[in-house]
C-alpha cells in the first residue's frame, strides 16, 4: 500500500479510539465474514456496518476506480442507506479538479458543509446534494504507487468528519482499500495470465492489442447502456471490461494455416475453428484450479463470455446451440463488440468499413444472431465509439 494511505496526520493531537471488547468481538465477527468467499459488494456492505457500530453517522461508503489508458473515474461500489445517487457513471479525472487535485495531493479532503458546492454544475456533485447529504471525506486510493481509485464517505448531517473518527475511519479506508486491490488484483491476474498466453494469438492472426482494447470498450459501453434494463451493477460492468478481450484465448489451440487463411474456410476447416470457444473454455477451467481462482465470485462470467460469444440469438451459433436469453448478458454483449470492431477494423481479406456501413450490417444482423438491445445500446452511442477508436487506433485503417 502507497504511504501516502497513512491517515493519522489528520486527526487531532492527542486523540485516540477506543474499541470496546463488545465492538472489538464484533470486529473480529467481521473479519470471519470477509474471509468468506463474498461478493466484494456484500464485503463493502458488511465493512460498513460495522463501521456504523462506531459511527451511525457514516451514511454512504462507495468506490470509485481509476483507469489510466482513459483517465476516467467510474463508479464500481457502494453502501448506502438508500439507492446511491451516483452508479454507472463515468468521467474523466482531467475534467474534475477536485478528484486530480486529491489524486496529486495524496491527502484527504474533507467537507462538512456541502453546501458549499451548491454552485457547482458537475453532475456528481449535484446528485450528492440531491440526494441530502450534507458533509464529505474522500481519500485517494493508491498501488504500487499509482492511483487506484477513490474512496467516498458522506453523511446526512453537517460537520460528521471531525476529531478521533477521523483516525477510525482512516482504519476502515485501509481495510476497504485492502479489500478492492485484492479482489481486483485477482482479476487482473487471470487476466494478466490469458493475456500472456493471448500474446501469442496476436501473433498468429490479426486480433492485435488494438482490436483487444477497442473490443472491450465497445463491451464497458454496451453493458453501462443496458446496466438499468438488465440491473447491471458496476462491479459488472468493470468486470465486463477486463474479461472481454479474452473472448478469443482458445485459438490458441487453432492451427496457423487456418487463423491466417485468406480465403474462405471450407466446412471442415470451419469444424476446426469452432472448437476454440470450447478449447478456451478448457484453458479457463484449468487455470482457474492451478491459480486457485475457483471461488472467484466473477470467474463465471469469464467462462461465459469465452465459452458463448458464438452463440446466436436463433439456436444457429455453437457450440451449443444455444438461443435467446439461454445466451448470458455478457457473452451477447461481447458478441456484438466482437463483431463492430471485426467489420470496421483491416484484415488480410478486407478493408476497414465506415462504422454508419457496420451499424447497418449489425441491424441487419439483430435478433437472428446478435441482440437486438445490444446492438442499439452500441450504435445509439456513435460519438463514444469515435473517442475509443482514436484511443486504439493504431491497427485501424483510417
């Protein structure tokens, strides 16, 4: 953990927390239920009752996670006496100086009267005033150095983060922060370990790093535009990101001559490429026990989308043959993303389409093979499509 997360130099001088052994059991309660295989949403939750047990004036706790290839902070949990006024939302570090000059400052900030911020236009600050909280502590969250995320506390009274609960709430931010970066870090270490293996698919077609990144916004996109029809939760939606590039992981399995063949695939080569999704499937599965990633809460999604992302809305896709809602939310996103970027993208056989002539072949497409819902959240979206393909632009032919 970054040593800027030390939050002792903001209580008051001489101030100290004491825990009462009924508090103290009730701690040691705690950390039983989180060394269960949890949700983090629920871990989050459980952490903050606990801390309510000292404080009941802590009404909302959430965290915000930071992706550097953006430079946008998107929400990804909370807890909260009510519906949380702020979820799949999205916005770039740059344009919020109060988040970078937090980020830069690697100190806290705390507001206690958030009235204050009644002038501001931004649409996070004025959903917190709406919603009638009244005071504020944010810290930064850092790892190995770098910017991870934020983490929110608010209350619905004035003048909450004062004195020694300071210090007790800097306790449970690294209890909490603690909890996001190891979850997270798993997730990102399964990833890291297909993405090594991946590497080599890079080399052996064309789904370069480009296609990779394009692909999995174009899924973050999809699934925070149905994340209201569908109940999506930002854990979702973050965990749709890092999973969907490793849709593909099992060509690894798919001779060259074939992945690389110019020309149309004959029935039987055809035979052979299908077998990737049930390859990758394979490779998951295996990892998963050797990683002792198993209980992972998210590994199935991951399985899902590598197993699934043939499957077609009409029962014609494989290798199930599975149909309609039988198809997983991710692996019918991951789909549509997929495909978008394969019909605007260069190949050997190929130049880049328009991405107005992929919107018409995609409609076309809809409710035979792809999600029709799918398909409108990504082509209702054209000018966020254009900011991802500038971001991965280096394979496009533009």
């Amino acid at each position: 953990m970054n040593p800027k997360l030390d939050f002792s130099r903001q209580t008051e001088p001489g101030t100290t927390v004491m825990i009462p052994s009924a508090q103290f059991a009730v701690t040691i309660n705690l950390q039983r239920e989180l060394d269960k295989s949890l949700p983090l949403g629920q871990k989050l939750i459980l952490v903050h009752e606990t801390l309510k047990n000292y404080c009941e004036l802590v009404h909302r706790v959430a965290v915000a996670l930071y992706d550097p290839k953006t430079d946008h902070v998107s929400t990804f949990l909370y807890s909260s006496e009510k519906d949380d006024p702020i979820v799949n939302y999205s916005v770039k570090l740059s344009e919020v100086r109060s988040l970078r000059d937090i980020a830069q400052g690697g100190s806290p900030r705390i507001i206690n009267n958030l009235a204050v911020l009644a002038q501001q236009k931004s649409l996070h600050t004025q959903k917190i005033l709406f919603q009638g909280y009244q005071s504020s502590l944010t810290y930064p969250l850092y790892h190995n150095g770098s910017l991870f995320g934020f983490l929110f506390f608010n209350s619905y009274q004035k003048n909450t983060f004062v004195g020694s609960l300071l210090h007790l709430i800097g306790l449970f931010s690294q209890a909490i922060a603690a909890l996001v970066i190891q979850e997270t870090s798993v997730a990102r270490t399964i990833a890291a370990a297909i993405r090594t293996t991946q590497n080599i698919i890079c080399h052996k077609n064309e789904e370069t790093g480009a296609h990779l990144g394009r692909m999995s916004y174009y899924s973050r996109l999809i699934a925070a535009m149905l994340a209201q029809r569908h109940e999506l939760n930002d854990e979702f939606i973050e965990y749709i990101l890092l999973f969907s590039p490793m849709h593909d992981i099992g060509k690894i399995g798919i001779p060259d001559n074939l992945l690389c063949k110019p020309g149309k695939l004959t029935e039987d080569e055809f035979e052979v490429v299908k077998r990737h999704t049930t390859i990758g499937l394979e490779i998951v599965n295996n990892m998963a026990k050797e990683f002792s990633f198993e209980n992972f809460p998210h590994i199935q999604m991951l399985r899902n989308i590598v197993e699934m992302h043939h499957e077609a809305m009409n029962g014609s896709g494989y290798p199930n043959g599975a149909r309609g809602k039988q198809i997983p939310i991710e692996a019918r996103i991951c789909a549509v993303a997929d495909i978008f970027d394969a019909l605007t993208s260069r190949r050997c056989y190929k130049p880049a389409w328009s991405n107005e002539k992929a919107f018409l072949t995609l409609r076309e497409m809809a409710d035979t093979k792809l999600d029709s819902e799918c398909v409108e959240a990504l082509i209702g979206n054209p000018e966020k499509i254009l900011e991802i393909q500038a971001n991965f632009a280096e394979d496009r032919n533009v």
